[in-house]
C-alpha cells in the first residue's frame, strides 16, 4: 500500500506539478484532439497550439506576479531589469 501511495503522490507532482491550471488545459487538449480526431479531421495542430497557448500564459502570469511580490522593495518602488532594488535616500 505504501508503494502504490508513493507512486500515487509521483504521479500527481509529475503531472500536475506548481501549476494545477495548466494540467487542465493540456487534458481538455487532449479530450479535444480525442473528439476531433473521432471524426476523421487533421488534429495535428491542436496540441501545438494548446501546448503554446498554456506556456504563454504560464509565463505572463508568472511575471507579472513577479514583478508585483519579489522585486518590490519595502518602499513599494518596483526595480527595472538589471537595476538592484536601493533603499531611497532621505
């Protein structure tokens, strides 16, 4: 029991990772190429696009919640690329 558990908890950190949302899109992917391909269409494109799509959105969000918690200095004052975060002077 204890290694079905272990494989269980592997399983789901593979697969859903930090980011249950993108799990989610690739499986609704993969259910949507599973319908289209049921009917005899080309669905080479949907995974791609899909695989795409989830990446730049993974991406957008994880820099835009970096910008707004770990480059903020105490002051709220948000550093540009390649200036070090200072405490103002007073």
């Amino acid at each position: 029991m204890h290694r079905l558990r272990a494989f269980l908890g592997f399983l789901y950190d593979f697969v859903v990772g930090d980011d249950p949302l993108i799990a989610v899109v690739i499986v609704l992917a993969l259910a949507v190429t599973a319908a289209i391909a049921g009917s005899g269409a080309a669905v080479w494109w949907v995974m791609p696009t899909a695989v795409l799509a989830a990446l730049t959105f993974s991406v957008l969000r994880a820099s835009s919640r970096g910008a707004s918690k770990s480059q903020r200095s105490p002051d709220g004052v948000v550093a540009t690329s390649g200036t070090p975060l200072r405490a103002p002077r007073r």
